[in-house]
C-alpha cells in the first residue's frame, strides 16, 4: 500500500493546492487524476516517485509503513518510475538506437547481466518495439517515443509507474495497446498513476475527491475496468469526404519524398493539393510519417519534390528557395509538436511577436488579440520555461498566428491542453486566420478536429488518401 499525507502542490498562480489529508492506493490500483493545466498534478506524480522539488510538493508519502526519505537514492529508483508529458525527456541522447537506450537503462541500475538481457527481450516483446530496436530515438513519432519511453520506465517492474499526460502522444488504438501491454507487464501489485487534462470517454470514476471550486478529479479503478475504452464504431481516424471544389489549388506538392538516412523509415511519394480557406487534418495511427510530411512541406526536412508551391492571387507561385529556406516560412510555417524546441525568448510576449517580426508581418495589436483569445494575456511579462507546457504549448499558437502564415502546420495542437483551452485553441484558430489561407493538422485528437477541420486527409504506410 501507498499512503500519502498531508500533499500540498503549488499551481501555476504560485498558491499552494491542498489535496485529500490522506490518500492510500492499494496495490494493483490505478489512480486516475483529472485535471486542468496548472493544477499540480505534474508535482503530484513527482512528488509520489520522491522526485519533487519541496519548494513545489510537500507532503509525507510511505510505501508498505516505510517513508521514502528512509529510502536509499537506488532503491527508490528501483522501486518508482516516472514517464512525463514529453517522453523523450527519458532518452539519454548519448545512444543512438532504442536498443541502446534499453540496455542503458538497466546499466544504471545495476542488473546481472543475464537478467538485463531476459528482461530486455520480454519488454520488447511486451510492448511491441522490434521494429524499432535500430531506429535513433531523435527519428521516432510522438507515439513511438511515447510507447517506447513507457517501455523503459516499465522495464524495472516498479510498484508505481506515474504516467503524466503521455496518453496526449497517442491515437486511441495506440493508447489500448500501450495500456494493456503494461498492465500486463507489471506485477499484480504495482500502482499505475495516470494523469488528463481532459477525462478520457473511457473513465468511469467509483469514487471522487473534488471541493468546491476545484477543477481536479481522482478516480481508483481495478485493471479490468481500465481496458474500457471507446465503444466500437466511435474510433478516431474516420475520415470525412473531401471537399469538392472547381478552383484553383492554392498549395500544390507533387512527388515529395522523404527517407530518414539512419533508419529504415521513408515517406511515400506523396502529392496532393490545398484549397483556399480549407483546414485539412492529416490523420492515421502513429508512425506513418504524418508529422514528417509536416515537416517535409515546412522544408524542415531536406526531402525531394518535383513541385511545391503556393499560388498567390495573381497565380504567381511561390516555391523554397534551396539557399534561402528561411524565407519559405513566410509561406509554410510549421509549429513544432514539443513547444521546448520552439520557444527560447525570456518572456511570452516577445515569443509572440519574435515569429512574426521575423516573416516581416509585425502586427503587435494582432498579437496582443491572439494572446487575449488563447488565455495568455495575464502570462505576457512571465518567462514560457516557467509556465506549464500547455501554456508554452499555447504560446508558440499565438506567435504562428500572429504571423498570419499563408500555410499553416499545426503538430498536435491541442495536446495537453484542458477544456478551456481546447475551446479557447478552435476559436482562435477559426478566428485569426487570413481569408486566403489554408491549414494542415496532425492531431490525434477527434473532439479537437470535429470542430476545426473541415477535410480530413488519411495517412497510411503506403502513402495518403485523396479524392
């Protein structure tokens, strides 16, 4: 049994949140923790793995009557595992394949090595890696760094596994899957702790902590009560009709292809075209290249193509420059799935106007409505790396749309973000976008596309589907 007394979380406004005064999880429980951006559950998780920082979480957490400050560094790395919203935070970026990484991983701890290589393989075959032992970790999905970093940190069999917002990487099939393999893979008496933005369609809470005001949820569920998900025929991924259309294209790309050098990835050879005014979601299972076709038309990746271009008006195309391909992100501008390799300016409303000062649209009254829209305004003055990663998350938005981008390339936006946030993400995006404009959406997210897109493109291993 887990018992935690007395937590206290600090919240995004800096105050101290106060949670149940004592919190016991028996063993094979999963806790389930609800709640939106800023609410601490992030400190909640670390704080049960004993890796809070105290001027965040407070609180005395005891494993079997043992408190964890009795625990020695090792054993409570051996015994605590922790899996955060951005999974690729467990690579080490010192290895340069999957395998690698899961070897290293057990060095750390310590293992005979005959039990390093028998649990290597039964993790690999617990949660599906084969096919991506010798892909570099940096070449992987969302959902592939998501899959394999929950792989690593289950591979020690620890009797609690906190899980904060990965799920957010995934497609619904994928997170069935990962699910089920790792209740599988940990003893009967290891405690998952998962967290949401956003209640998942398959929790059915049986008991629930929430105090007036509060926007946080618990829930204690059985494993077989966990492997509920969405009813059958309400899966993400049907794709809509696409629009049918006799004007001109106002993006074309013919035969893009793309192939990671290291790795027996390739995109397809891809072609298809953009309307005006369309916003058009790439969806499909994780791992078939929809975020590097993003990337692709971003020009962030060096892929080939016989054409590429936006057609202004005047139908004078605009295509890349091979030697100025900076100048292609007044056309196509990408934002980046991770927020942390986007942002790098000291405050938000610098991060904001920085994007479009440099495609030579600066409009701070644009900048300032696109902040107020998306919840940002009272943030403006604060540094993004001490903010939430929703709100980071939120803040690259804005600076996109405050360029007003003729194409633009969102990468999960609404990952991680909670209700407010999702609503406040669809309003601004079908408010802010110039008239002659079109939009391309990887997002696992069916709510989110229900109520943005108006043409749903699928992408499979052997190419997209277009009609």
């Amino acid at each position: 049994m887990i018992q935690a007394r007395n937590i206290r979380t600090r919240s995004i406004s800096g105050a101290w949140s106060e949670w149940p005064s004592l919190l016991s999880i028996e063993p094979g429980q999963v806790l389930s923790i609800v709640g939106a951006s800023g609410t601490g559950k992030t400190n909640l998780c670390l704080l049960l793995c004993a890796l809070a920082d105290p001027k965040q979480a407070q609180g005395e957490i005891a494993l079997e009557g043992r408190s964890l400050r009795e625990m020695s560094e090792i054993s409570r790395a051996q015994t605590f595992a922790y899996v955060p919203t951005d999974p690729t935070l467990l690579f080490s970026g010192i290895k340069s394949t999957v395998l690698g990484e899961l070897q290293l991983s057990w060095q750390f701890l310590g293992t005979a090595p005959e039990t390093k290589r028998d649990t290597i393989e039964e993790v690999i075959e617990a949660f599906e890696l084969r096919d991506l032992l010798d892909r570099d970790p940096s070449t992987l999905s969302g959902g592939e760094s998501a899959r394999t970093a929950i792989a690593l940190a289950a591979a020690k069999k620890p009797s609690l596994i906190a899980i904060d917002q990965c799920y957010d990487n995934l497609d619904l099939s994928a997170i069935r899957g990962v699910r089920n393999s790792l209740l599988q893979y940990l003893p009967k008496h290891s405690v998952v702790v998962e967290t949401f933005a956003r209640k998942p369609l398959w929790l059915e809470p049986l008991t629930e902590f929430r105090e007036a005001g509060d926007s946080r949820s618990i829930s204690f569920s059985v494993r077989q009560q966990l492997n509920r998900m969405v009813p059958a025929g309400h899966e993400q991924g049907s794709s809509d009709e696409p629009q049918k259309t006799d004007q001109c294209p106002f993006f074309r790309v013919r035969n893009l292809r793309f192939r990671y050098p290291d790795s027996g990835f390739a995109l397809p050879p891809t072609s298809f075209d953009l309307f005006e005014g369309e916003r058009v979601a790439l969806v499909g299972p994780h791992g078939v290249g929809k975020t590097t076709m993003l990337k692709c038309v971003a020009t962030l990746l060096n892929a080939s193509y016989c054409s590429m271009e936006i057609l202004e008006p005047t139908s004078r195309a605009q295509s890349p420059q091979p030697s100025r391909p900076e100048l292609w992100a007044r056309n196509a501008l990408y934002v980046f799935q991770n927020p942390d390799d986007q942002i790098y300016l000291p405050t938000v409303r610098k991060e904001i106007l920085e994007t479009a000062i440099r495609v030579g649209r600066p409009n701070e009254c644009l900048s300032i409505k696109v902040a107020e829209e998306l919840g940002l305004t009272e943030y403006l003055d604060s540094s993004p790396f001490d903010l939430p990663r929703s709100i980071r998350r939120l803040t690259c938005i804005a600076a996109s749309l405050a360029a007003e981008p003729p194409l633009l390339l969102l990468d999960e936006p609404s990952a991680g973000l909670d209700d407010k946030q999702v609503s406040s993400l669809v309003n601004a995006l079908l408010r802010f976008r110039p008239i002659q404009s079109a939009m391309m959406i990887v997002s696992h997210d069916g709510d989110f596309l229900d109520a943005v897109a108006n043409r749903r493109i699928k992408v499979s291993n052997s190419g997209i589907a277009v009609s």
